[in-house]
C-alpha cells in the first residue's frame, strides 16, 4: 500500500482520531502559530484534510488557502473547507520559483522518504528571504519511538504497549506508511538545500500516555517535544 493510498482509503479516520485527540491538536495548532515567521503568501505542502488550515485561519488569524496533497480523499475534504489543492507529492510537485513566501511541512516530512528534493524545490519556490516550516514527529521523541515499534510489530494489540500507548493511538495504516526521520535528519537536509535554521520550537512534552490529556503551551527549542517545528530562512 502506498503513502496516498492509506491516506485516501482512511482519510476520514484522520478528522476522527484528532476529534478523540482535541487537546493535543490545540498543543500542535498552538506550536505552529507560536513558530509562524510572519505575514506573506503561504502554501501548505501535504495539507491533508486541510485541519490545521482551518484552525489556524479561525483562531489564530494564519490563512493558507493554498495545498499540495497526494492523497484525493484527503484533497477532497480539503476543498470542502475552501482550500485549493493540486495532487502532488512533496519530491514531485511543481511549486515553481520564487512563487510564496512560506512553505509549510505540516506533518508531511514523515511521508517524504527522500527529505533533500522535497527542500530543494522548496528553496527554488520560495521567494528570496521566504521561510520554511517543517512541524513533525521527531524519530528519537517517544512518539516516535512507539511508532517504530508499533511499525515493527505491525500492530497495537501487543504486551509491549498495556500500559505504554495512548488511549487513542494513531492509525495504523499511517504508522506503517511513514519513514520517521530525527530532527537532526531534518536540519541537515534542510541546510543541504541552502537554508538558514532561524529557531525550534516544541510542545507535547509529556509522556504519550499523557500528552493528549491537556493543552500545552509551546516553548523554543528541540530537547523534550514529541512535536518539534524547525523554521529556516532562504537567503
């Protein structure tokens, strides 16, 4: 099964399980408006259903009408929410050069296998001084780490995880779908490409079992977050 295909066969379940998960969607909503680098066009690379969008838009005043997403059912639901939406992938996507001033990864790099052409286009599409912002799961953070094992094992139901995964765990179609790569990973490639690191950012700093039960406020830096948002500058 591919990355899209899991997405589009189960791309109600994403909406549904962030209904069961409404504080730690409020904690990931908050970290990118906490990250946003400023005002300027903006387009959402792998919007999905176009969620945080909407969010964003309603509560925190952050309007990205704009979407590549590779998936038609998530697309789809998407444009319900007035969002326009080209099918693409991040590698193969046309975003043009010099097009917008922001770019953001919401969630997406963990679906990009090959992080270095993803940036690449996005430096060419950004104009001079633009930002990019890639928000993600960190391999190394202990969501993470019960993915790749919950990956490994093909399941939840197992022993390991009585007492260890949240009530709500996440989708397994998605889990297996994704390559979750460190933030470490992400910074290198990003600066591969020609980016400037201008900050990090995280929230989700509790335990998984904890994490959804809860709002947190985002604080700077990469050390503790389960959900960790890099900033970087074209120059």
């Amino acid at each position: 099964m591919s990355d899209s295909t899991a997405f589009d066969l189960f791309a109600n379940d994403y909406d549904s399980w962030f209904g069961d998960n409404r504080d730690l969607l409020e904690s990931e909503v908050r970290l990118i408006a906490h990250a946003w680098p400023g005002k300027g066009e903006a387009l959402s690379v792998g919007c999905g259903t176009g969620l945080f969008e909407t969010i964003l838009a309603r509560e925190h005043g952050i309007h990205i009408q704009h979407g590549i997403e590779p998936a038609e059912g998530m697309a789809a639901i998407a444009r319900d929410r007035g969002m326009t939406v080209n099918i693409g992938t991040a590698e193969a996507a046309e975003l043009g050069e010099g097009t917008v001033d922001i770019l953001m990864y919401n969630g997406s790099t963990s679906y990009v296998p090959d992080l270095q052409t993803a940036f690449a286009k996005a430096h060419r599409a950004l104009r001079p001084g633009g930002h990019v912002v890639v928000v993600d799961v960190p391999r190394e953070s202990g969501y993470g780490v019960l993915y790749c094992l919950a990956d490994a094992l093909g399941t939840w139901d197992h022993p390991v995880f009585k007492g260890v995964k949240p009530d709500a765990a996440y989708p397994m179609p998605f889990v297996k779908a994704a390559t979750w790569h460190t933030t470490a990973e992400r910074i290198a490639a990003l600066e591969a490409c020609g980016f400037e690191i201008v900050r990090t950012a995280q929230t989700l700093t509790r335990h998984p079992v904890n994490a959804p039960h809860g709002v947190e406020t985002p604080r700077d830096g990469h050390d503790a977050g389960d959900y960790v948002a890099i900033v970087a500058r074209r120059a």
